[in-house]
C-alpha cells in the first residue's frame, strides 16, 4: 500500500478519535446518557406511545433534575451492556441491573436502590405456601429469565414438578394467563415484576410466597472510576429516600409503600 496513503488514512483516523472523545467529553459535562432493555417491565420500557417509562425511568429523571442535568434513555443490547458502558456509548446503566461479583470487575456501582427476589406467584386461593408445595405441580417460569436460572439450580425440586420440568413462557405476562386460567398451579418471576402485575391486575388476585429462589439487590452501573457521576446518583436517592419521594415513585408503579 501506498506509504503517503497509510500516513494520510492514519491522521484521518486519529483526527476522528480526537473529535469523538472530545464529543463525548463535552456530551458528559451536560448529559448523562442511560443503557437500557426497553422492554423490562416495570423497572425501564416503552408504553404504547413509545415512551419511556418505568420505576427505573422516574427515579434517573427525578435524579438528574437535581443535579439539573439532562438524561436520556438509549436503549440497548442488553447482552453487550457493559461494553457499550466501557466505550463510552453510555454513562450508566439503569435498568434492575443486579449487583453481581462478576460484574463489579468490570463497572462501578452505586449503592443497592432495590432489593428483589426469585419469587412464587399463584392465586390468593392457593395452598401453595413453599418450594416444597410445588412437587406434583405445573410451575411457569419464562424461558431464558434468571428466574429459570435460579429455579434449575435445585434440580431435584426441578424433577419433582409435573413433567418433571417447568412449563416455559415466551414471556411473563403469558404465564400469569396461564395461572389465572388455571393452566398452570404457579409462575416464578422476578417481586419487581410480581408486584407490578398485582399492583395492575389487583392486589387480590394473586399472593406471593416467603419462600424464595434467591435474592438480590439493584443497582446503578457506571464507569471505573467515575467517582463524580457515582457520587451524584447516590447522594440524590439518599436524599429522595430521606424527603419522600422515592416511596411516591415507588408506590405508584408497585401500589404498596416501600
């Protein structure tokens, strides 16, 4: 290849970084831009108008007008989060984004903001009471969810289910139809969303069992070493928990006081 070529492509290419990592400098200073899967319900997704909205959504709003910084909502591939959050494509991630040992080695947190568990969901009338309850039974858990991921780590229980397997979902909304027609006995999904469907379809209808699939804790991802950004997102939710607010945000997407 031509040598005053190659000097050429190279100066161009090192211009463009130049520019881009000034774009961003200065985005960064002004804006802070969320990842997200926008089709995690309640925590961060589009309603029929194609909005964002979400418990997750109103707390980064509520967040960053303090601060009185802009915030904008992109979503994602969910499974290329942390690389999209690396390269400087987004600033945080905020979207019931579990803490994990795994993945602190690659971003920062803020402090836990919500705690969720794997949970039970069957009918009030239902005896179901525990994991035990559940031998004999048909179990709905949507497929690919960490609820699957959890529920398969107890495979005898697992075994123990009529079929000896759990009947899979596309999604949860599928499953808990299944329930309230009685097709299935119960469905294992994320508190957060169990809450938020009984918060919708009536606290009533359905009942969440004490015994569990394992628990977890929600947090706010940013970039090693972004003390700044850290910092400000955990100051407000302390403040928001402290004046009120954070229990309005919550209430009104999980119809019970946190």
């Amino acid at each position: 290849m031509n040598r005053k070529f190659m000097t050429a492509l190279i100066m161009c290419m090192i211009s463009i970084l130049i520019v881009s990592g000034c774009g961003k400098e200065k985005r960064n200073k002004n804006e802070v831009v969320i990842g997200l899967d926008d089709t995690f319900v309640p925590m961060g997704f589009k309603d029929d108008k194609g909005n964002f909205v979400g418990f997750d959504i109103d707390l980064a709003k509520e967040v960053f007008k303090r601060e009185k910084i802009k915030v904008t909502f992109q979503p994602i591939d969910w499974s290329m989060k942390e690389t999209e959050l690396i390269s400087g494509n987004i600033d945080a991630i905020w979207n019931g984004y579990s803490i994990t040992k795994d993945r602190q080695k690659k971003v920062d947190f803020t402090n836990p903001y919500l705690k969720n568990r794997q949970v039970i969901i069957t009918l009030a009338n239902s005896k179901i009471k525990s994991k035990n309850d559940l031998k004999g039974k048909n179990v709905g858990i949507q497929d690919g969810s960490s609820s699957l991921d959890a529920v398969n780590k107890e495979k005898s229980l697992v075994t123990s289910f009529n079929g000896k397997k759990p009947v899979l979902y596309e999604n949860n909304n599928q499953a808990l139809m299944d329930l309230e027609s009685k097709r299935v006995d119960a469905v294992v999904a994320d508190e957060t969303l169990a809450k938020y469907y009984m918060n919708k379809r009536g606290q009533s209808k359905y009942k969440i069992s004490n015994d569990n699939f394992g628990e977890e804790e929600y947090g706010i991802g940013v970039r090693k070493d972004d003390n700044a950004l850290q910092n400000k997102i955990n100051k407000q939710i302390d403040s928001m928990k402290q004046d009120g607010t954070y229990d309005k945000i919550y209430q009104k997407w999980f119809g019970t006081l946190k």
